[in-house]
C-alpha cells in the first residue's frame, strides 16, 4: 500500500520513541510531528546524560522494529480515562497535553498501540495518527537520524528544556541520499566559516550575540549590494528616507504593536532625561509618520519611500546563527502609499525590481511565489472592508499573471492586515528560501488616520503596500556567501584582482599595473610578500580572489599580464589595457 511521505514520517517518528523508550526505559516522551524532511521527537531524560553518538544505536534499533513487521492498532478512550492510563505510565508530558485538550473541549483521546505478530503489545503513545498500517511497509534505508537539539516545552523558554532527536526522511533511498549529499556541500558552504576565512564580518562575544561586525571586505559587498537595491529604486521613483533607532512607546501603541510585540523589542532609557524609548523593530510605524507630515492630494499619489535601515529584535539566543538570523536586522525596506486603483501598477513596478535584481544574482530559475489570500470561511478575521480586499487579491493575482509569475494561490495564508506575495527562491545547491515580499496593508492607515484628497475632494485612506526585494541585508548575504561558496560575481568581490610578480625582480612592474588597476576603478591587491610564486598563487586562490595576474619578465617587457581566473581555471595572457577594458564591462554588466 502507498501511503503519502507525511504518513510514513509519522509512523517513524512513532517508531523512534518506541526504539528510545526501549533503550532508554524511565525517559519521558513529548512531541514527535513529521516535518519538511523529516520528523523529529522530544524527549526528557532527566538526569541521564544524552549524547548525540547514541544516535546509531537509536536507528539500529528502529530498523530492528520494522523488520518484525509490529502494526500499527488505533483505539480511542474517555478523556478522563486517557489522563488516569497517563498518569500511571508516568508521560507527564502526554497527561498535560491532555488535560488542555479537555479543557479545549476534547472527550476522548486517541492511541496508537504496536504490536508483534504475536499478538504483544511492546508500544502505545497518544497521537491522532495517521500511521502506516504494518511497520515492514516502511522501507528502512529511506530514513536517517540526523542530530540532538535543546527545545523548550511547548516553546517556551521558563517550561522544561528537551531533549530534540532529528532526522530526515524521504520516499526513496536516492532522495534521501540526494539530501544528505546536499548537506554535506552546505557544509561546505557554511557561511559562518567562509566568513571568518574570507574576513567578511565578525562575531565578538564582547558587543553580543546576533551584532555581526562588518569587516571591511564584507562591507564592500553590503555596499555594492545596497547600491545596486537604490539604482533599482531611484529609477521607479522612489525616494530615499531616514529615520531614527528609537521611539516612544506612544508610536507603537498607535501602531499596534505595543502589548503585542514588545517582549521582541528592547527598551532604552535617558541617561540625563530618565525618558524611556524603544528601539525600532520595524520602519513602518516611522514611515506613516513621514507620510502623515503631509497634505498629498490624489495627483501626488503614490507615494513611495526607500530606506535601508537597521532595526533590532530580541530573537532567542539559541535560534541566533551568523548573519542568518540576527538581532540587528538591516531591511531593504520601502512602503509606497497608493490610491487603491493603484495597486496593480505599484504591484507590477515592484515584481519588476525582484525580477531585475534575482536575475542578477541567478536566482530566477524554479523561483515560486505564494499568493497568500484570505481564508473565506472566516472573512471576520481579517481588516477592511470585502470590496478593498476583492480589489487588492485581484490585483495581486493580476499582476502576478500580468508579470509571468510562477504563483499558488494559497487561501488562508494572507497577514489580517492584507494579502500578499512571498517569494521563493532556491541556491545553487537545491535550498529553498523565502526572500522578497510585496504585502498590501489595510491597518497602518486606518490606525494612523492617514488621508489624501480624492478626485471630489474628500479625506480618503491610502493603501500602504510594504515591499522588501533582498529582505535582511545580513541574511541574504549570509545566503549569497553559501549560493556562490565564497567566489563572488566580480561586481560584489571585496578583491577582484590580485598582483602577483614573480620574484622581487619585477615588483617594480607590479606596482605599475596595481597603480593602472586602482585607476581604473578595480579592487586589486599587490602580493610583495618574500612567499614564492606557488604560494603567492595558493593565497589568492584560498582568498577566492577572482582574478590572479602573474607578471614577469614577459609580461614586463610585453605591457601584459599573465591571467588565472580562479572561477573557470583558464590562463591566458593578454595586454594590460586589453585586460582592464574587459573586466570593466564584467563589473558594469553584473554578469555572473
């Protein structure tokens, strides 16, 4: 029988806790969902201490399990039953997360039991299911345990602290092999290693977790990439904006976030003043506040800001990885105020920009785009009248459509606020990651009361639509570090040329070229160093410089210089002019 992937994932996450509380009898069982990839279980094994080498021995017994082909029996009892069975296996865990089913208004409890071919039941665990029926339908080599992680009880951080097996799983051996073969280049790829070899950004325990440092090679890449984001905007008329790290509490009670969002936020205080203030986790309340400053008449609309501004959030320390996911958070971020029947041209101007700017970085191929609408079952869950939500779903879908899009519709997906595209990419090896974003809001204006005059006249409210094309200045570098594996399009390479004489002979000519090279606007390096030619040439090959120029005594007399291009491993020689004119277009090209 086929069963879907999430099913047999289930199933092995249940037959993982059964191998667990085999070798492991007094410890406590939690949580164990299928996930993308795989499944995992929490467990708590009190005061034995759990290492990550057990794990062999763990997947060897759940192969042991599905070869003596147990089933899978569902039963149900009585809530209040089901607590009492509970409380005498001692699945502390398990009685909680009944008792709060109770109380959500649950009268029976649902239990999968294991069973040989004897007829001896070996395993039960609460669970709603679905399993396989008998464990033999599982092939045992298209699942791997993976690895431990803490995680608190039901997320939060003052319950328990658990103990998380991971693992993948997929519907055959080659996917899954195709997986792990991924990760192992991932590895690879890790930024936060490439990183510290390349000296792009630092992570220094004395400024704290989640503050990345950016070096100065590092900043040359934000820089370019920041750039290359307002030559995108500053042509669509867009207009760049500033504004400041702090605010009052006021402005977040105007927005809504105070009360909601303010355990995410950090408070400052006056040293001299004693005044309180927050430290902005978002620009958009700033923007209505430059927006409101105003009186634009429908003629002046839409509106549009652009500001690359930092903001800061108080992420959990253990989520806190690299450039990945931070607490200062840099955010492409814009919000263009429109007439609603605006939004389909505002929409289409900003797919544009994503399309520009992920076709430069060679992330267009097997992109997809969620249209994330309203759940219609529940419209009062959502802000704003139906007709502006019909016009700005339909213009969504519209532009999607108008712009070639690859979309799903997915209903329910939508922000209470308005709808939205997310956009999704995938890296060089296959990740998927959500990127850019166009999301059309209804409630910043209506809580900010801002207006504009209409064609008669009157106060009407703007639809604001928040767009980010990179997302987190930090994150998408850290992602663009493992997409290019530390070798960079030349436009974004810290060092896109390295000199190289041969001996000390000809450091004469090397500064010559070096000096031509500066000139000309290209970030070159001179290696002067007493290292030997193979060594000078495996330095800037470890460095990823993209082009290593050797100079001799040829190249001296010739004007030239010998070509490495570390990307494709061609040499050529070719005039030093010859060479400077071409490698000026592919930095003005932004080819890849």
């Amino acid at each position: 029988m086929s069963y879907p992937i999430s099913t047999t994932r289930h199933s092995l996450a249940h037959i993982m806790a059964q191998s667990v509380k085999s070798l492991y009898p007094d410890v406590k069982l939690a949580i164990g969902p299928d996930i993308e990839n795989g499944f995992y279980y929490d467990f708590d094994f009190g005061e034995t201490k759990f290492e990550e080498s057990a794990l062999k021995d763990i997947e060897k017994k759940m192969k042991n399990i599905i070869k003596q082909n147990q089933k899978f029996e569902h039963s149900t009892m009585p809530i209040d039953e089901a607590i009492a069975f509970l409380e005498s296996k001692g699945e502390s865990y398990k009685v909680e997360m009944a008792r709060d089913l109770k109380t959500s208004g649950e009268t029976e409890i649902g239990f999968y039991r294991n069973v040989t071919q004897q007829g001896q039941e070996v395993f039960v665990d609460m669970c709603r299911g679905p399993h396989v029926e008998k464990t033999i339908e599982i092939n045992e080599n298209i699942f791997k345990l993976d690895k431990i992680a803490g995680a608190y009880w039901k997320g939060d951080a003052k319950r328990e602290m658990l103990t998380r097996i991971y693992a993948f799983a997929y519907e055959t051996r080659e996917e899954l092999d195709a997986h792990l073969k991924m990760l192992e280049e991932a590895k690879k790829r890790d930024h936060r290693i490439l990183g510290k070899k390349l000296k792009l950004f630092t992570i220094s325990d004395l400024v704290g977790a989640g503050l990345p440092l950016m070096q100065p090679k590092g900043m040359i890449i934000r820089k370019a990439i920041e750039d290359y984001l307002w030559e995108l905007h500053a042509e669509r008329g867009y207009s760049r904006v500033w504004t400041p790290h702090l605010a009052k509490e006021a402005l977040y009670e105007c927005s809504g976030h105070a009360g909601h969002y303010m355990d995410d936020m950090f408070s400052v205080k006056g040293g001299s003043s004693g005044e309180g203030f927050y430290v902005k986790p978002m620009n958009c309340p700033h923007h209505m506040q430059l927006f409101a400053d105003n009186q634009f008449s429908y003629r002046d609309m839409p509106i549009r800001y652009f500001e690359p501004a930092t903001v800061y959030r108080d992420e959990k320390s253990g989520q806190l990885s690299g450039l990945t996911r931070v607490r200062s958070i840099t955010q492409d971020d814009g919000h263009l105020f429109c007439r609603v029947d605006q939004i389909k041209a505002e929409v289409s101007t900003i797919v544009d920009i994503i399309k520009n700017f992920y076709t430069t970085f060679g992330l267009m191929e097997g992109y997809w785009v969620s249209l994330s609408v309203r759940d219609p079952a529940n419209p009062e869950k959502y802000l704003g009248g139906d007709d502006v939500w019909k016009i700005a779903e339909g213009a969504l879908e519209e532009a999607a459509k108008d712009n070639g899009l690859n979309y799903k519709r997915m209903e329910g997906e939508a922000a209470f606020y308005g709808p939205k595209l997310d956009f999704m990419f995938k890296d060089a090896i296959g990740r998927e990651w959500q990127l850019a974003t166009i999301q059309c809001d209804f409630n910043l204006p209506n809580r900010f009361e801002l207006s504009f005059i209409n064609t008669i006249g009157e106060k009407e409210r703007p639809v604001v639509i928040h767009r980010a094309i990179a997302g987190s200045l930090e994150r998408f570098m850290g992602i663009m570090i493992e997409h290019f594996a530390g070798t960079f399009p030349l436009w974004l390479a810290p060092v896109q040329t390295v000199v190289v004489p041969v001996s000390e002979n000809f450091i004469g000519y090397a500064e010559e070229v070096q000096n031509a090279l500066k000139k000309a606007g290209i970030r070159s390096e001179l290696d002067s160093s007493n290292d030997g030619l193979n060594k000078k040439v495996r330095n800037a090959e470890t460095a990823h410089t993209n082009y290593i120029l050797v100079v001799g005594e040829k190249e001296m007399n010739e004007k030239s210089v010998a070509v490495r291009n570390y990307k494709t491993k061609e040499q050529s020689d070719m005039k030093l002019d010859i060479f400077i004119e071409n490698i000026q277009k592919e930095i003005e090209n932004k080819g890849l």
